[in-house]
C-alpha cells in the first residue's frame, strides 16, 4: 500500500527567545545579550491520517513546536513546510489557502475562548475569516452540524462558554477547528485541563473524528498513557531536541534513550516492584545555559567523557525508529 503524503515537514528547525536585560540596564552592568534557545535541530514529519505524539517533561519545548507547526512563531533557523509550501512565505500561505487547513486545539479551553462570544460567534470564526459560508443562514447551519458533530446540541450555539463544563467547552473547541475543513490539527495538551474520565470522551472523539474525516494530528502530551492510546508514532523531546522517535508501540515497549526509560520508569505500575533501570536524578538544565555536548548528560547514568563534548546524532536504532545517544551506540 502505498504510502500516505507527507503534511507537516519541519527540516533542522530552531527557534530562539532574546530574554536579554533591558538595553540600559546591560550597559550599565556591562552584560551581554541571552539568548533562550527553545527548540535546537529539530526534525520531524506528519503524514495525513496519522496521529504524531511529542512527549517530555515541562520546558523541553513541545508547545513551542506546536506553535512552529502552524506559523505562530517563525523559525530562527530551519524550515517548517506545509503540503511543501514555506510557512514563511505569506504570499505562498495565502495562495494556497493554507491557514484554513491547519488549525490548533489548545490546552485550557477556558482561556482560548472568548468569554464575550456567544458559541455560535466562536465556531463561526474561521468561516468568517476564510469566506466559506455566503450567508447568515448557511454559517448558522454550518455552526450547528459542527456543535453536533462533536457531541453538542445546535441550542448550544446561544449560549455562553461560561454556562459550560471544561469537557464541553474543549468540544466548543475542537468544533471551532473543524470550521474550516483542516486537514491537520496541532493538539496541544488538549485533555491534560480535563477529568480522567471526560479526558477518555474527548479522546475518542477525536479518534472518531479522524477515522470519519482522515484528519492528522501533531497531539503534545506529557501523558504517556494518553499517547499510548493515540499516537501512531512518538518523539521524545529533551532540551528542545528529539533525542527518540519511531512507532508508539515499540519506543514505549523498547526504550533506548536513558532520557525515555526515565520517562517510563516514572509512571505508576502497581505489578512492578523493582526497576531494573538506573536511576536518573536531577532537573532539566536551563535553556538559556545549555550543557555542553549531550543536553541530557549531567542527569544520565550512562554519560561518559563523549557525551560531555559532543551532540549526539539521531541514527537509524531498527523498525523505524531513531535514537541520538552516544551511549546507545558504543
């Protein structure tokens, strides 16, 4: 069968942050300016229908990525594509009607909808800005197969985000980014605000909606029992770069990177009393004053004097996977 194309190219992408001191104030003090280096070498790909999870701790950089993937933020260095059109190029974007194709879920459904906006106003949104309905009775019509198609009643589109629960109103969401027919939408966190067990309905929504509609998903999660269950392929990001990646089922089954064995050693297993793994200590470094070499290594069990020196690599590790570990390989 062959493959599915590919939607979402990004290509040694890096994204920095000037977090430099007021310009008197570091003349005064005579510093020089920082720069946070949020995202560093950072490659990945998502093809229709698929589901891609990214996964790591807080500050590794996944929401950062989320953002980079669908033009929120430029790249410093690198490029993000979509269907091969530049995301920096805004005459190509607008040419191909781009921004209508990609769309974002975000993580508190509370804080990314508009409290003075009625339901209807807010799914109506991206229709309203694309030009795809042509009158006030196609967009009502359009906005309330749209609430019902996420589980909604079309006599919600009256009401207020407030007059919701946050399972409802992350369905609110989730039918403001079908408005505009996306063919790939970037999750971010997007039950993590939510009850485990609402988290468990939204989630097979949006499992239905892509089996229904072939949608593609970039789902940031630091959930790995959520990305189990969702997630066709999965990137471990560190540091703001992937330092593992390949299908779900077998990174999670077969870690290699000391960085995802933490990971997993970490989450609840009643049935596991001893970790054969060594233990990994420490927090992660500050992405203003990166480690040298391997970002990981102050924190590895398996670190010696190469990883204090030189990047580790993504290499090829067997069933589609990659790994970049200086450790992996020796």
């Amino acid at each position: 069968m062959a493959e599915a194309r590919t939607l979402l190219e990004m290509a040694s992408v890096g994204r920095d942050f000037d977090v430099s001191r007021p310009w008197l104030d570091r003349v005064i003090s005579r510093l020089p300016r920082q720069q946070l280096v949020a995202v560093d070498d950072f490659s990945l790909e998502v093809r229709a229908g698929e589901t891609v999870a990214l996964v790591g701790e807080s500050g590794c950089g996944k929401s950062t990525v989320a953002r980079l993937a669908v033009g929120l933020h430029a790249p410093s260095r690198g490029s993000v594509r979509f269907e091969g059109v530049d995301l920096r190029d805004e005459s190509a974007v607008r040419a191909a009607s781009v921004r209508q194709r990609l769309q974002m879920i975000f993580q508190d459904p509370q804080a990314s909808l508009n409290p003075r906006w009625r339901v209807a106003d807010i799914v109506a949104e991206p229709l309203r800005v694309h030009g795809l309905t042509a009158s006030r009775r196609e967009t009502r019509a359009r906005v309330e197969a749209l609430l019902s198609q996420v589980g909604l009643s079309a006599t919600d589109a009256g009401k207020f985000p407030h007059e919701f629960s946050g399972g409802q109103r992350q369905r609110i969401s989730i039918a403001r980014a079908l408005s505009s027919s996306p063919a790939f939408i970037v999750c971010d966190e997007p039950t993590s605000a939510l009850d485990v067990s609402v988290r468990a309905q939204v989630l097979n929504l949006m499992g239905d909606l892509q089996a229904s509609l072939g949608l593609a998903y970039l789902f940031i999660s630091h959930n790995l029992a959520v990305v189990e269950h969702v997630a066709h392929r999965v990137g471990v990001m560190y540091l703001g770069r992937l330092v593992e990646s390949g299908p779900t089922a077998e990174v999670l089954a077969h870690p290699a990177h000391p960085y995802t064995r933490m990971l997993l050693a970490a989450v609840p297993d009643l049935e596991v009393k001893e970790r054969a793994a060594p233990a990994v200590t420490g927090e992660i470094p500050s992405p203003i004053d990166r480690p040298s070499g391997c970002g990981f290594h102050p924190r590895c069990p398996l670190a010696h004097a190469r990883c204090r020196e030189e990047i580790p690599l993504a290499r090829p590790a067997g069933a589609g996977r990659s790994v970049a570990c200086h450790a992996v390989y020796v």
